[in-house]
C-alpha cells in the first residue's frame, strides 16, 4: 500500500475534473491502487530513497517535499492507467466503458492526456529534486550517488540543448552521455579528484562563502560549458580545456589542491628546456 497516497480524497489533489463518485461506485483510489504502489516504489529507488520516504508520512500537507512528492507519485501512476481506466474484461473479452451520458474519449485525448501527465510528472521531478539536495538524509542515497555523477544533475538539462519535451527521458540518455563525457575530461584534464568536490558542491549547494569559492565556481561553469559543447558537437575542444588547465595550475596555493596533488597534474608539469653550449644540438 502506497504510504504517500493513503485514501481517494488525497488522491483527488492532483487529479482534475473526476466526477464524484455514487454509492456503490469504485473509487478511483481503489481502481489505480497498484499503480500507486508501483509509482512510489519507482520514485523511491530513482529519485527520494528509503530515509526520504521513511520521514515523508511524518511531514504536514503544507510541506514542500511531501506535496511534490505526492504529485509525482499520482502523475506516474495516473500515466500507467489512464489507457485501463474506460476498459472492463468480460467473458468475452475487453469492452469500452460507456453509457448515454458519456462516451469514451477519443485517441486523440487520451494521447494528449498522457502527454500532459507525463509533463506534470516531469516538471514536478525538476521541483523535487533541489529539495531532496536540502535533506541530509538523501546525501547518503542511491538517488544521490546518480544524480552526484555529473557536473549538472538537474532535470532541465535537455531543455539546453534546445529539447522541450519527454525531459526525464531525455535528461536520462544525456545523463550516460555526460559520464563518459566526464570520464575523458577527468583522466585527460581536470582530474577525478577536482571534478568529484564540483559535482558534491553543484548539487548539494556545497560551494561556501570561503575565499576560494568564486574559483571553484568559476572551473564548474567553465567545464560545464566544454561539456555541453561536447553534448551538441560530440567533439573535444583542446583548446578550451588547456586554457582551463592553465587556469587552475596557475592559482594561488590552497586552491584547486585536489587537481595539484593529482596524477593529472603531472602531465601539465612544464619541465621547460635549457640549451647546453656542451650538446652538438639546440632548440630554438
């Protein structure tokens, strides 16, 4: 049983235009009530995580977290059953639910229908997650750990790269994407080291009011604009990540010291050279 969505009145919440059911009649709760149950279970392995979930039931109604929540769970559980709801099984076979008063909605509705529910969905996800990044108790989830694997967890990712629609599906495929994009930046440029303390600080809100701040702030942005780029080209800009480089090897000492004592560091170590009058060869 769903925890968040416990009876058909909260359930009416985030559900328009449902006509009031008769005596007699079944709820519309106990019509979707699987679907409930899976849409929390889904939402808890992706987005909240157990200790989330655990602390929601114990919020009041007025609480952010909670309310957008629950409007996730109703938008992915209303998107699994809305094409069964005008459906009945008889013994022989499935019928369309109908009588003199209303007739059953067109392809065309329902389709737009599940559009809509599937944006609900998504634009509630994009609230949902900068409030779970408040909650110390999401720092230490599986959600967390997915959406700290990359410099820009949030959901409005697609809509950067000029994509209006489907975002949680899309942000998906991009999420693979900005790994193994990061991955390569990491190990040839920024270090995994550097690149960990960005992604902690962009999503968790990390980023402080030390000295050293605006310079962690400033490679976030500018990473994340080679990272972009390499999402809409699928090309490397060297240049632009050497010019990154020499900003961080260059900064005063205390700043950027997970880049500086790194293996990366290393291959930007300029060892410079020397003419020796002794050597039959010199370099100009």
């Amino acid at each position: 049983m769903s925890v968040l969505i416990l009876n058909n009145e909260t359930l009416l919440h985030f559900v328009p235009n449902v006509l009031k059911s008769v005596q007699g009649e079944t709820l519309l709760f106990d019509k979707i009530a699987p679907h409930l149950e899976g849409a929390e279970a889904w939402l808890t392995t992706t987005f909240l995580g157990e200790a989330v979930l655990a602390k929601l039931p114990q919020e009041t109604d007025n609480n952010q977290l909670l309310h957008f929540s629950r409007m996730a769970v109703v938008a992915e559980a209303m998107l699994h059953a809305v094409p069964q709801l005008d459906l009945v099984l008889t013994p022989n076979g499935f019928g369309i639910v109908s009588n003199s008063n209303i007739a059953p909605a067109s392809k065309e509705r329902v389709e737009r229908l599940l559009l809509s529910l599937e944006k609900m969905r998504d634009d509630t996800l994009s609230v949902l997650l900068p409030l779970l990044a408040q909650e110390a108790a999401w720092a230490t989830s599986d959600p967390c750990a997915y959406f700290s694997s990359t410099l820009y967890p949030w959901l409005d990712l697609p809509r950067k790269l000029g994509s209006t629609d489907h975002l949680w599906q899309s942000f998906q495929t991009l999420h693979e994407k900005q790994v193994a994009i990061e991955e390569r930046l990491a190990h040839d440029f920024f270090s995994p080291e550097l690149l960990a303390t960005l992604r902690q600080a962009e999503l968790l809100g990390r980023w402080g009011e030390t000295p050293s701040a605006p310079h962690y702030k400033r490679a976030w942005r500018h990473i994340f604009a080679i990272e972009l780029y390499m999402l809409r080209e699928e090309e490397l800009p060297v240049p632009s990540c050497i010019e990154v480089v020499n900003s961080i090897r260059n900064a005063p000492d205390g700043i950027f010291e997970e880049w500086k004592q790194s293996e990366i560091a290393a291959l930007f170590v300029d060892h410079g050279y020397k003419n020796d009058k002794r050597k039959g060869g010199y370099w100009f």
